[in-house]
C-alpha cells in the first residue's frame, strides 16, 4: 500500500497490527484515529480481545480480512512473521501487565512495537526489553503522546535554546476526578482493572497517569530523574491501590521539582500541565489550553504564545496542521506522535538513516523504562516514609 506525499512523491505506508482495542475499549479506537490521520499507516491485522467471538467481530468492525484476525497474540506474532506481507509494526494497548510479554513476543518474531504506556509494570520487565529490543536491532517506541503537541514541542526547543536561563525547577501535574466514587468496586471496566495490582502494577494513578506528567516534565526539561521522596494514598476507602500521589523530585543537573497526580480532584476532568522556572525566565503549559505557552521572562509582562503565531519555533510550524487560532488539540498531537514513529520504523526496517533530531522527539522503550523506574522508585519511598529513593534508569 503506498500513499502520495505532499512533494508528489510515494511512499509505502507502515503496515501495523493492534492488539487489544477490540470492541468497546476505550484507547484503542483513540490510538486507530490517531494513525488514520495522516494516511500513513495501515492496519491490517489484529488480536483485538481475549475472547475469540469479540476478536473476530472486532475485526470485522473496522475491515480486518477475517484471515488476519487473530485468537491471541502468539498466533499472530508467528503468522505475521511468516507472511510476505506480514506487519512491520504491532500497537500493544492492553492492560499494563500484558504489555511486556507482548512486546517481547512480538521482538522475537522480528517486529517492530508501538507500546502504550506504562511500558510494562515491573522494573525487571521494563530492563529486559530494553536488552532485548537493542539485540534484535529492532525499534521500540511508548505512546507518552502528550510530546506530540506542537507547543509542548516548542518549550522542548525553547529550553535547549536557552530561552529560560539555568533551569532551577521542573514540574508536572496531571489531576483527574473521574475515581472520586468508588466505581471500581461497583464494576466499572476500565478502573476495575487500573486499580488492580495484578493488572496494573505497584501503583494505579502513577501508572495510569502520573508518567504522562513525570515524562513531559523530562522531555521539555531535558532533565532524568535522579531520586525521588514520594507520598502515594487512597482517598477512597477500600480501594486497593492509590488514587494520589506527592512525589518530590531531584532532577540530573541540580534543578527540583514536584509530579503531582490525583484521580480524585472534584472538578477536574482531564488536567495536564507542566511549569518549568530557569533564572532567566518561566514557562507553563496547560493540556486543557495546549494552543499557548505562557513565557514569562524576569522583570518583564508575561506572553501567551500561541501555536502557529510570529513566535512559532521551526518544530513546532512542522507539527501544526493549521494556522493560528485554527483549534488543534488531543487527536492531532497524537497523530504527530504516530507519523513520526511511522517516518522512524520505516526508516529503519529499509536501512535508511535514521533522522536523529526526529527519534528524539517521540518517546522510545528506554524512556519508557525511565517511567517504570520513576514509578518504582515512588512506590519504594512510600513505603520508606518518603526516604529520597534514586530513580535513574541505567
């Protein structure tokens, strides 16, 4: 399947797989939205539910050729392998603890993993398929898609330029209320499982949200996450894993910092943000205004830069789609996360060089393992009474 790019010429579109996002599921239809919008991806294959009858009519659904509907992922991860036009790629969005033995059989087979975070929900899981993804020379990326925001792009470019001086502080916050009530014990699907520990991992709100908060504040930072003193809880009663986390953080390069994130604060429905405060000057961005900035240098009035406006840096003119005040937002930003996976995973598999300023821009399987340590590291604090614990990955 090739696609017409906008200088005339063709290209082959990445031919991918999913599994999990059957019928019902919330993130795998946004994760087939996402790829679908720049027509670069095809997907053609799937293992879309642990249930053979909602696999196959999953697939059906959304056009998957019968044949190439799958009852689990080992059968498909061996066919695929085995057909000339076999996937290159498979999405994983599945509940966290299936997303290592997945990828790993996927690897194995000699494909190339798209993986929805967390990257798995163990640290050990989370080295091995760092070892393994650099032995089978394969590319290995984590859906952190938040990095796909063009202004979240431009703090990235504003930081490494210079724009905030020394940085002194680097914070993340991601504040939902959806958890207030205890909807997982009444059977609600998709918080049943994230508050299970089997399914989940050691932590339910810094797996399922908090890593989101903890990798922007890296990514536009530049910074790794040297220890951490953490303070996790539940708000509501019974609930078997936390709902909140306080997590203090000491950044590489001396900078401080905070990841706050809550699944229990009335009034906020989906709240992601980021600060980040140099010497110089202080930026902020908002995922519920992800059009501005707000620049604040010292001694001067703040500024609300705005996506596509005059102070517009050259990657973030190359992510937006639109002009100025033409609205963009969640969908969009991923999907500049999916083409530029797409750009690297073929560039890779035809032995092209790889565009190293665009691999540093979508998150791979060692920033990945860099959230499972972060998460581990809090939840090894907590139980130490908030002991500054390290977190480095490596």
């Amino acid at each position: 399947m090739v696609y017409a790019t906008a200088d005339g010429t063709s290209r082959k579109r990445l031919m991918v797989g999913m599994v999990g996002g059957g019928r019902n599921a919330f993130i795998g239809a946004v994760h087939r939205l996402a790829m679908r919008l720049d027509d670069q991806i095809a997907l053609v294959a799937g293992a879309l539910s642990s249930d053979p009858e909602n696999a196959a009519a999953s697939a059906a659904e959304i056009g998957i050729a019968p044949e190439r509907s799958y009852a689990d992922y080992h059968a498909m991860a061996k066919a695929e392998a085995a057909r000339p036009d076999g996937i290159e790629a498979v999405v994983i969005v599945t509940p966290n603890y299936l997303h290592a033995p997945i990828a790993t059989a996927f690897l194995e087979a000699g494909i190339d993993v798209i993986c929805d975070k967390p990257l798995s929900t163990t640290l050990a899981e989370a080295e091995a398929l760092v070892a393994l993804t650099k032995a089978k020379k394969r590319r290995f990326v984590v859906t952190l898609n938040n990095t796909g925001y063009a202004m979240v792009r431009q703090a990235r470019e504003m930081v490494a330029a210079g724009a905030l001086g020394r940085i002194v502080s680097a914070h993340g916050a991601y504040i939902q209320d959806w958890l207030t009530q205890p909807i997982d014990a009444q059977g609600q699907k998709q918080a049943e499982w994230r508050t299970d520990s089997a399914r989940a991992g050691q932590s339910a709100v810094l797996a399922d949200i908090g890593v989101h908060a903890f990798n922007l504040a890296s990514f536009i930072s530049g910074f790794e996450a040297e220890a951490v003193s953490a303070d996790l809880f539940t708000a509501v009663p019974g609930r078997r894993l936390d709902d909140n986390a306080h997590v203090l953080v000491r950044w590489t390069g001396g900078a401080r910092g905070t990841i706050l994130a809550s699944q229990t604060s009335p009034g906020h429905y989906n709240d992601l943000s980021v600060r980040i405060y140099g010497d110089k000057a202080g930026l902020e961005w908002s995922g519920t205004r992800p059009e501005e900035l707000r620049f604040s240098p010292y001694g001067e009035e703040t500024r609300i830069l705005v996506r596509g406006g005059h102070g517009s840096t050259a990657e973030a003119r190359r992510v937006s789609r639109m002009p100025a005040s033409h609205p963009e937002g969640y969908i969009e930003a991923f999907a500049n996360f999916y083409r530029d996976a797409a750009d690297i995973i073929r560039a890779h598999r035809s032995g092209d060089t790889v565009d190293a300023a665009r691999a540093a821009q979508v998150p791979d399987v060692v920033d990945g393992a860099r959230g499972v340590k972060f998460v581990a590291a809090a939840v090894e604090s907590n139980a130490a009474g908030g002991a500054w614990t390290p977190a480095k990955f490596g």
